[in-house]
C-alpha cells in the first residue's frame, strides 16, 4: 500500500469553520459572550432613550 502525497493532503485540510464547531469551549465562549454583549448594548440603549425629567 503506497500512499500518495495527494490523498494526504485532502485527509489533513479541515475546513476553519469545522475546525470552530469541533471545538466545545469555543462554542461555550462564543454562547456565552455573544448573548452577554448583545443584553448589555441593549440595555445601555434602552437606558439612553429614556428622557430626562425635567
């Protein structure tokens, strides 16, 4: 059995967006700041549009 240069080149290329769904504590990290950032810019701009009292 001769293995050919080409056929392990194809075994070893992993997509990047495989190689990030392959990865739980990036999937953690990314589940868990993305929601954070996203309830915190919402917080600070609900916050801005409420008016001043006069």
């Amino acid at each position: 059995m001769t293995d050919h240069p080409e056929s392990k080149e194809r075994q070893e290329k992993v997509p990047a967006m495989q190689q990030l769904l392959d990865n739980p504590f990036l999937l953690l990290f990314i589940g868990i700041t993305v929601p954070t950032v996203l309830y915190i810019v919402w917080g600070v701009m609900e916050i801005a549009s409420i008016p001043i009292a006069p």
